[in-house]
C-alpha cells in the first residue's frame, strides 16, 4: 500500500538556519504531495502542495519539489523563525482507485527554532 | 462556519463506555474524511464520506467503531466499549470534492482519553 516516510525528529534549529525535511514516498502512479504543519494548539493547516512531477509547491518561504525519480518531496526553508517551530507532516494522495482522496502521512517531524 | 468545526475539543471517558464524536464540515463540502492520530505518530485515515455514496470505511481499526453522515452535513463518529488503546486525537477534515488535487482543510480534533 501507500506509505510516507519522514526524516527522524525532532529537529532543533537556530534562527536564521537553512531547513531541510527529508520525506520520500511509495505510492501507485502519480500521486498529489502534501506537506502540512501543525501549531502548538492548533489545528493541521496546509502549507504547500504539488499535483504533478517536478512542481514546486511554495509558502511562506518554505519549498518542496516532486521528484518523481527519488520518489521525494524534501521540505526546505533558507532561514527559519522562531514562529516556524510546528509539527511537519508531509502526506500523499493516491491518483485513483478506491484510495482516491484519502491521504497517507508520515509520522511527523518537530522543529523547534531557538532565538 | 468559517471552518471545520469538532466538538468537544477534548473528552474523557472510562474504559468500556461509548462515545460520540461530531464534525461540522465547511458548508458546501461534499467529502468528509475522519483520522487519527495517536500520541508521537502521523495521523491514520478512519473513513471517508462523500456525497450520498457508500462511505468508505477501509480504515476503521475495529467494529467498535462506526461513523455516520446524513447527506452533505455534520457526521458522528462512535466508539462503542472504548479501550485504552483508543485514546488520541481524532481529526475531520473536509473537502469541497473527492481526489487528491482538492485540499482538505481539518478541524482542531477532539482529544479522546481512556481511563
């Protein structure tokens, strides 16, 4: 079946530091990518996507690429904030077939960003 | 509402005693999706809705636990004879159609505690 797997966590940054967050997927054909970030407190909130090989989804100065050949969706950031530290969760949709919408995450990575 | 609506924010129950979660899906949102999420771990998808089709319930971990929707609207989930085990976050999330290029916005979930 589907699956999504993060990097370990949690990851410990200073402000002002380069993010990356390793997620790579196994899925049946062209699945949509996620990545979806969770506030102390808070709901899940979306926070970038991407639908077809080699989109970049975009946000809040956070980026993801599919690379359809790595069968990744690596979440990067060049300089982090305090206001960044959340739970990541990158998840896939299937293309089609009776997993049609549903999504699969991955357990979730922690950061936290000091001052 | 403005957005996915569940209550009660949290609920603590004694082991073997049933419970009844709701969702308020944004107006309009023809699927509604349930998952989990236990403790340290990514969310695990429970069941999904959409319109008047046959929901389905691939995820459900067990026939203690049941959902139900009336037409485009609020849906219950139920865990009869709650165990231990059971205890996490559920989360709604709705969409304004099925597939994986449509978003899924999600409530703030109901935090379930078995005693």
């Amino acid at each position: 079946g589907d699956s999504v797997t993060q990097m370990e966590g949690p990851v410990t940054l200073s402000e002002e530091a380069f993010l990356t967050i390793n997620c790579t997927y196994t899925a049946t054909g062209y699945p949509s990518l996620f990545w979806y970030v969770q506030y102390p407190g808070e709901g899940l909130q979306l926070l970038l996507k991407a639908t077809k090989a080699d989109d970049k989804g975009s946000n809040k100065g956070f980026e993801a690429t599919y690379r359809k050949e790595t069968t990744s969706f690596h979440l990067e950031k060049g300089s982090v904030q305090v206001s960044d530290s959340a739970v990541y969760f990158c998840a896939l949709s299937a293309a089609g077939g009776t997993s049609y919408g549903k999504l699969t995450f991955g357990q979730g990575t922690i950061l936290t960003v000091h001052p | 509402g403005a957005g996915v609506s569940q209550s009660p924010s949290n609920k603590v129950t004694e082991k073997g005693k049933d419970v009844e979660l709701r969702c308020d899906p944004i107006s309009g949102h023809t699927a509604l999706y349930w998952y989990r999420q236990r403790l340290g771990q990514g969310l695990e998808f429970l069941i999904y809705f959409q319109g008047n089709s046959a929901p389905d319930k691939s995820g459900l971990p067990s026939d203690r636990f049941s959902a139900e929707r009336t037409g485009e609207s609020v849906s219950t989930l139920t865990i009869q004879r709650t165990q231990q085990e059971d205890s996490a976050v559920y989360l709604c999330a709705s969409s304004f159609t099925s597939g994986g290029k449509n978003i899924q916005y999600f409530g703030a979930g109901t935090r379930l505690s078995v005693l």
